[in-house]
C-alpha cells in the first residue's frame, strides 16, 4: 500500500509541479499520516527525490463545553431565558440548569440582569429587553468554517479558550516539489556490496543506501529507580553514617497499643477516629500483649505514675486491641526501646532508624498523601538534651544538602519538649513543614522500664517532601499517585545529595 502510494505522490507532484500534503487528503482520499508516511518512505529512499517544505495550520474546533453551548445556547442566555418578567429569587435562579452559576456571573458582567433588593427575597431581574448570545453565534460560525483563528480578536480567543469552549489543533503538513534527483520510479537501494558486484564492475551503476554512522543503536529495556527509592538510599547512608542501626518494619498492621497507648497518647485523642486512622476490619484486634508492661501503661494513663498525673480516665483494653494501619513508625521505636530497656545485661545506649510506609486518613493536596513514607531516627543515651536533638537534625539535615531550617515549639503527647521542623522549598517559594521532633516523655519511657536519668531524642520526616524539594516538584502528586509521568521516572537524575 505504501509503495503504491508513493508512486502515485511521485506522478502527482511530476504533473502539478507544487503541492501540500494536506491536499492530497482530498485528492487521493487517503489519510495524511499515510501519506506523510510515504513522503518519509520516499525521503529515506533519497533525500534529494523530493523537496518537502513544513508548513503549520491552526484550526478551532469545538470542545464538548462548546458543542453542549452550540446545541442550548451559552450558560449567561440560559440563565438570562430562564427568569420571568416579574424576576426569580436567586436560589431558585441556580436550580434552572447545572451552569447557572457560571451563567448568572456572566449575565451580570455583561449587564443583561441585575439583582433587586427592594424585594424580599431579593429577586433577580432582567436589565435590557433581549440580548443577542454572541458566543453561540461565534460557536455556529467556527462550527461551520465561516470563522476562522485569524477572524477572532485575541481577547476574543483568550475567552473561549479560558472557558474551555475551544481548542486550538496545530496541523503540520508539508509542501512538495521536484528535487535535484526527481524521479517517478524509486529504483531498489543496495545494501551490501558483495564480491560479485566488485568482479562484475556492477557496483559502478547501482545506488546504495548510506550509512548513517550517527544512528543510535536500540536502547536496552532496562528497570530504573523513582526518585524516592534513589533519595531513600542516600538517607539510609546518611543514617548508617551517624552510627544508627535499622529497625525492622515490616508489620504494616499495628495493634492500638503499640501505636497508641504505649507512646502515652490518650483513648480519647482525634487521631484515633476513623477520619484519622485506617483501622481494620479483619482481624479486628490483637490480644498478645506483655501483660505487666500493658498494666503500667493503664496506670500511667489512668490515675498516673512516674510523678505524673496521667489523664484521669477509664482506661480500656478494648481500645488498645483495636488493629488499624499504623499511622507512624513510633510504634516501632516504641517495641524497639521496650526490648532496649529489658534485654539480657540491661540498658545500653542506642542509635535506630527506619524508613518505610505509614497510613493517614488525609485529604489529598500538593503537600499531603493518605499513604506516604516516615524517615524516623530514635538516640536512647543518659542526659540527652534539647541541644543534642537540635544538633543531631542539623547535622542530619547537612548531609542532605539542606541548611535552611527554622523549628516551632509544638504539642505530641508523647514528646516533651516538641518541636515542629520547616524546611524552604524554593519551588514553593515558602517553608513548608517536613518533620516533627521532641524527647520522649517519662510517662512513655519508665513504664517500659528505662532507667530514669536515660532520655529519649527522637524526629520523624516524610520522605516524599524533602524528594520534592531535592527533585523541584511542587506538587507531591506528580511524584507518586496515578499521575506519575513513567517518562520523569526514566530521566530523573541520580541526585546525588549535596554532601
């Protein structure tokens, strides 16, 4: 089929002399990639066959918003046909038709109805006696090819295209003419040269086809990495390089308890409602629990311990067996510092770290996920101070290439002091928050059985937000989600973060 449409590109463009592509859409009824495909066939065969000139054509045509308008006429004439001469309360205005609204505020700017307010209710009226719905008369104009893009004022365009009634459809063609080599028959190009010809003296009176020694060669299917496993690498480094050891998180289910109760976060608090927490149908509950350290948790939270006063409340068991998907990797911090504080030779200082997927009941925005990655460190050692927290995160931070810091006092139930972290995103061009921070209280740390002078600094951090900073995305959507451009995962760069 191609080769039959090539000759006959060939005998045409012999007898015209000059011709667009476009063109011979009409004359041979042929599709103009087809066609456009042969001219490329034609040219591989001999560049100089043909000479091929690009041109490019703007159209309009119709959106489904501008064809709905070409059949029912704009939203502003709908709403201004829709009020009777005595008017019509305006709620009652926005039940006509499902764009009223848009309608109404149109037809206000254009003057064509007003709103009394000597009436109660206030009703809205019309203002001139009949209008003339130049949109629609544009639409059936474009529509019908009388209008065409260079006939609309600009300002004109603009609208349509911000009211989506309009799309503009770039058409590429080509205009075509005799080459220096113009022939109507392609004559077969060689591609080896063989002993034969060389012997024969052929060789001197065939064509070959060129070599293109710039040709790339096909790229080999290969897997890469998304810029958060690469900035998920460097932090993992960064931590083994501070001297912390990795805690294992693979249990995406966590019980109440550990996720709750053992951090000292009361029964009642927000965050355990289901517009919070994902909690879990089946299985429902969990019912292993170290009883003894199960029992200085209710009492701690119940009638307090520990010089605390706790908060004073009817605690119950029922709500820390509750499973949910664990909204933090505290709770891990929290079964790893209860296994520090009882393992065989007592307490030792201890540096852990995890990075993986935590769960929200979040409303989704350009800086929040319902499901997304903590980067959490935990340092247990005696006398730790605010200092040493503010000291670590700075250094922390460094080693990522981030030096524009700024922290907040704050309130965790389970850290006292605490402290909010804010990062500059210049992407942004604002600070945005990328982590929390604070010393663990004694209420959640001695019921574990800690010794008392051992305390507990500890900071947690999205992954996703310092790679939208490092990666320059403003909106965490384009990094995970079903809108993730598989291309941008292709071609990110390695990003190796600034030492």
């Amino acid at each position: 089929m191609i080769q039959e449409l090539t000759e006959r590109i060939l005998l045409h463009v012999e007898k015209s002399g000059n011709v667009d592509t476009l063109d011979l859409v009409q004359i041979f009824n042929e599709d103009h990639q087809k066609i456009v495909g042969a001219l490329k066939s034609i040219q591989a065969h001999d560049e100089n066959i043909l000479k091929a000139d690009t041109n490019s054509v703007k159209t309009l045509q119709l959106t489904e918003e501008g064809s709905f308008m070409l059949e029912n006429g704009s939203h502003e004439a709908v709403v201004y046909n829709s009020i009777p001469e005595s008017g019509i309360p305006q709620a009652e205005l926005m039940k006509t038709s499902a764009n009223a609204k848009v309608g109404f505020s149109k037809a206000m700017s254009q003057g064509w109805i007003f709103v009394d307010k000597t009436a109660n209710p206030p009703l809205v009226k019309k203002k001139v006696a009949e209008i003339v719905d130049t949109v629609r008369d544009n639409l059936v104009k474009i529509n019908s090819g009388e209008l065409k893009i260079n006939d609309l004022p600009g300002n004109i365009l603009t609208e349509y295209k911000k009211r989506k009634l309009l799309l503009e459809i770039v058409t590429k063609s080509f205009q075509l003419s005799k080459g220096s080599e113009f022939s109507t028959k392609l004559t077969k190009l060689e591609t080896d040269l063989t002993v034969d010809m060389l012997a024969s003296g052929l060789w001197k009176d065939l064509k070959f086809k060129a070599y293109n020694f710039d040709a790339l060669g096909a790229p080999p299917a290969r897997g890469h990495l998304h810029p958060l496993l690469k900035v998920r690498s460097e932090f993992r480094q960064i931590f083994l390089e501070m001297g912390f050891s990795e805690m294992p998180t693979n249990n995406y289910v966590e019980s109440s308890f550990w996720n709750f109760d053992a951090l000292y976060q009361p029964q009642q608090h927000p965050a355990r409602d289901a517009h919070d927490t994902f909690f879990i149908n089946y299985p429902a509950k969990s019912t292993k629990f170290p009883m003894d350290y199960l029992e200085k948790v209710k009492t701690a939270h119940s009638v307090g311990a520990y010089g605390s006063k706790g908060y004073g409340y009817d605690w119950k068991i029922e709500e820390a067996q509750k499973n949910l998907l664990r909204t933090h990797t505290t709770a891990v911090s929290a079964r790893m510092l209860y296994k520090l504080a009882n393992q065989p030779g007592g307490f030792k200082p201890a540096k852990y770290f995890s990075i993986d997927k935590v769960f929200r009941n979040e409303t989704l925005d350009a800086t929040h996920l319902a499901e997304f990655h903590q980067v959490e460190g935990v340092v247990a050692a005696v006398g730790l101070t605010l200092g040493d927290l503010i000291g670590t995160i700075y250094e922390f931070f460094k080693k990522l290439g981030i030096t524009q810091l700024e922290f907040k006092p704050a309130y965790n139930p389970y850290t006292e002091p605490s402290m909010e972290i804010f990062c500059f995103h210049p992407g942004l061009d604002k600070w945005i928050e990328v982590g929390n921070s604070g010393l663990f209280r004694p209420e959640m740390l001695l019921p574990m059985g800690l010794p008392s002078n051992v305390n507990v600094i500890a900071w947690g951090l999205s992954l996703e937000r310092p790679t939208m900073i490092k990666y320059g995305f403003n909106n965490i959507r384009d990094l995970v989600g079903p809108k993730v451009d598989f291309k941008m995962v292709e071609e990110a760069p390695i990003c190796r973060l600034d030492r």
